[in-house]
C-alpha cells in the first residue's frame, strides 16, 4: 500500500491516512481474518467484485467520478493494482495505492474516487447494511 498526497507526492504511512481521513489501511492481510471479520456480527453480507476486459467503461466510470457513501466502503484485494482517491482535511486528494492481500476501510461520508488499473480487479465488498450502498455524486 503506498500513500502519498496526489499534487505534493508528500508520501504519507498508514497512520498519517487514519489521522488525517480516518481511512483504515491494512496490509498483508489474511483472507482468513477476513472471515473471522465476516463472522464477528459487523458486517450483514459481502460480494465478490471483479473487474476484467468484459467490465464497461460505463461501469468503471460510476466508480471513477467522486462521490460518497452513507455507510463505510469496506474492501479486501484479492488481485489486481487499484487506487483510492481520498479527500484530505484540506480537501486535496491523497492516493491510495492498494493490491492484492490489502484491507481498506473508507468511512462514510468521505468524498472519493477508484480506478482499477489495466481493468484488473478482484475484491471482497463487505457491507454493513444495503441501505447505505448508493453512491452520492459530488457536485
Ligand atoms: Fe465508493
């Protein structure tokens, strides 16, 4: 997982991301802890996601455009090279470069944004709730 400020490439450890976004990222993580997590009660459901050739642009472009949540955007990597980009306190865009075995939690209400590089993906998506699940566009 590399983190850095996208304008300043000011590089960032998953510590600096908690404190400045509440972002959890976590690395080099088991998927058997993932579904001890499943089982612990605080998660209702999960899906797999996958992105390939077969995935329309129009699809990738929904994730692509910011926008935010009601509930927290929970996922586990199983393959591929992804990037999140989160708003910082200041509003400037911090870049979350994730791959495979890592686990990041982005909290409700956080205005982001994510590209799945070479339209090559594989996550869990583990919800809380469906209520929550709409993206809410950035205008
Ligand atoms: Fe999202």
């Amino acid at each position: 997982m590399k983190i850095y400020e996208l304008e300043t490439n000011l590089v960032l450890s998953v510590n600096d991301l908690k404190a400045e976004t509440e972002v959890t990222g976590l690395e080099n993580i088991d998927v058997k802890e993932v579904m001890n997590l499943l089982s612990s009660g605080n998660y209702d459901s999960f899906d797999e996601v996958i992105v390939d050739e077969n995935t329309p642009d129009s699809v990738l472009e929904k994730f692509s455009q910011e926008h935010l949540h009601e509930d927290d955007e929970v996922r586990y990597f199983l393959s591929g090279n992804c990037i999140f980009d989160v708003r910082g306190s200041k509003d400037q865009w911090i870049r979350i470069e994730v791959s495979s075995k890592d686990f990041i939690t982005v909290p409700k209400n956080l205005y982001h944004r994510f590209f799945a590089l070479n339209k090559q993906a594989k996550a869990l998506r583990l919800f809380t709730s469906d209520k929550g699940w709409v993206p809410i566009y950035r205008v």
